[in-house]
C-alpha cells in the first residue's frame, strides 16, 4: 500500500503511457531503457529560454509535444527506403508510417537490431534488445515491408523506384591509429566479443 507511484523517464519514453496501463495495452508502451543520455544528464533547467530541452533516444519527440505539425500528415505522403534495419531504421520506418508515408525497410545481414541488438546481449544492457524488438514488433503492425538479406544496391533503389531513400546503415567500430599492436591476433573489437567470433 503506498500513497503516490511517480514515474518520471517512464513518461517521457512514452507520454501515454499510464492511458496505454488502464486500458490494459500494455504491449504498446514504449519502455525506458535506461540510457539516461538526453533526460537524467541535462544539467541545465529543461522549461526555460536558455534551457537545454529534454532529449530521449526512445521517444524523437519529446518535449515537441505541443507542436501539432510534428504529428500531422504528410500532404504528400512518399514511399521512402530505408537503408538499414538496426534501430535507427526501424524506428524511422515507424516515425515515417506514422506520418502517412510508406517505408520499405532493407536489412543486409539476417536480422534486425545492428549494434543496438549487440549491445543487448549484455545482460545489464538488456533493454536496448527488447527496445529494438519492440520497434520491430510495431514495423510488423503497421504493415511495414522489411527485407533481411537485402543490401541497398543500385539495381535495388531501380527495383523499388523511392521517392526518397534514408541511410541508417550504423557505424564501424573505431580503431585508433595512435595505438599500436592493434593488427596482433589476441587483439579484438566488442564486435568480435559479441558475434561470438571469440571463445
């Protein structure tokens, strides 16, 4: 029995995410992740006209809610390919539906998530996997087209013919020249570690 249960990055994620509890949709909160990047590390007044506004890698319009062109339909809605099936694309695709457009997501490898879905094998860092599968799982709701094994490719783009096309093909792991031995073979990158390439 408690007399207040505040919740405070759980409703910057998700805005609604109390009116989602009471009617019971629970499968369609976006959930905090705990990357505290953009909320928990704004050390200035987030309301003020110096401020620097909150920031959420979960939700790309917090604090813009007030702003209805933000959610308004596209006047001439397009259909957009985007290059790349980690995160940043599948949460892309889902922004683009949301606004009437019509995404074609192309995945190279086998499977969604990119880095996002490395970084949650990590058992403290699990809520970056269930993030990307939750993206995933609204993609699949919304009707949206995912192509695994499908690089981006000239012949590709002349296939699909978009209107627009949105490269959110992630990163490589950075490797600094100033260090040396980085070439030897006992020498890996997380990559390596998380694809199972060491024992």
């Amino acid at each position: 029995v408690c007399d207040l249960v505040a919740m405070g990055r759980s409703q910057i994620v998700d805005p609604d995410f109390c009116n989602k509890a009471k009617a019971g949709d629970v499968e369609n909160i976006r959930l905090c992740m705990g990357c505290n990047v953009g909320c928990f590390d704004v050390t200035a007044e987030p309301f003020g006209p110096t401020s620097t506004p909150i920031r959420c890698t979960r939700n790309p319009f917090v604090c813009r809610e007030g702003q209805p062109h933000i959610f308004r339909k596209a006047a001439a809605p397009k259909k957009v390919l985007v290059a790349g099936g980690g995160y940043g694309g599948l949460i892309t695709a889902n922004m683009l539906k949301a606004k009437g457009h019509t995404p074609i997501v192309c995945e190279a490898s086998s499977q969604l998530g990119g880095a996002m879905l490395m970084a949650g094998k990590n058992e403290y860092k699990k809520e970056m996997a269930q993030a990307v599968h939750w993206e995933a799982k609204q993609c699949e709701k919304n009707g949206i087209e995912i192509r695994l094994n499908t690089p981006v490719t000239p012949a590709l783009i002349e296939e699909i013919k978009p209107e627009a096309v949105i490269i959110a093909i992630g990163g490589k792991p950075y490797l600094p020249d100033y260090v040396t031995g980085l070439e030897q073979p006992n020498v890996y990158t997380y990559l390596d570690v998380m694809t199972d390439k060491v024992a």
